[in-house]
C-alpha cells in the first residue's frame, strides 16, 4: 500500500510541476499574441458616437480630419505586429506594407498625418498613449479592451 502511495505522489508531483512550467511559459509569451476575430475601434472620449464602416474606413485612409466636430488622434500597433495585419486586412483589405506606402504618400504630400505607432505590442501601451489626451482613437482586439472604452465600430474578417 505504501508503495502505490509512493507511485502516486510521485505522478502527482511530476503532473503539478508539468502545470507549473507550461503556466510559466505560457505567462512568458509576448503580448503581441493578442491577433483575434474581431478588432474593435475605441477611444476613452465618450463624446464620440459610433461609426459606420464606411466613417471607419475613412478614418484609417486618413480622409477624415474630425469625428463629431472634433480633431483626433490615430494610434497603430507595431508596423511588425499581427494586431495591425490583421487589422488592415479586415478594415480595408491591405496589408501593412500597402498601409505603410499609402500613409506615407499622404504624409509627404501633407494631406494627413499617419497613426501614432505605439511603442510595444501591448494593450498597456496603447491605453496609456490614448489616456495621455482625450481625442486619441485606437484599435485592439475586442476581448483585450478597457472597461472603460467607448466602441466605436467593430470589424471582423467577415466584415
């Protein structure tokens, strides 16, 4: 009896230290892991009101330059993240690199500002840039959002 006791606690100890160092890995990962199905356009500024695709569209073509009578901000994911791949891909159909050379055409000819890129693909990094002033508009994946966001479109692959 002892013995299967023996064999037990030690099948229990392997399996508890498995379990320990896949949640260690796993807390270890980057958090550009945050790609997802759907992506939502939010801000902290509750005086903005929801949007169409079309309004959303506009905005991230840089053919906007208020929403509601007020100027904003864009903000963009890493050129290198998936968060922003993806969500080019969904919004548009483009992909980062045709995103980049559209942004850039239309900064060097003066027509829009492109998107404040954040520093790290991390949502805290977004939410603190968008505190920073009230008119900052960004995207994240819907799940990865504030409680306090005001959404203001959400896009998904099927969009």
């Amino acid at each position: 009896m002892d013995l299967l006791k023996q064999i037990h606690c030690r099948q229990f100890s392997e399996v508890w230290s498995t379990l320990l160092i896949l949640a260690a890995l796993c807390m270890s990962l980057p958090s550009h892991a945050l790609a997802a199905d759907q992506y939502a356009i939010f801000t902290l500024n509750n005086s903005f009101e929801k949007m169409s695709i079309l309004k959303a569209r506009k905005l991230y073509r840089g053919k906007s330059k208020s929403l509601n009578g007020q100027r904003f901000e864009l903000s963009d994911w890493p050129a290198d993240s998936i968060e922003r791949e993806q969500f080019y891909r969904y919004l548009l159909g483009k992909n980062t690199a045709q995103m980049n050379a559209h942004w850039a055409a239309l900064s060097f000819s003066g027509k829009a500002r492109p998107p404040k890129e954040i520093a790290q693909s991390e949502i805290q990094s977004l939410i603190e840039w968008m505190e920073e002033k009230p008119n900052r508009i960004g995207y994240a994946p819907i799940e990865a959002l504030p409680s306090n966001a005001n959404v203001l479109f959400i896009i998904s692959e099927d969009n």
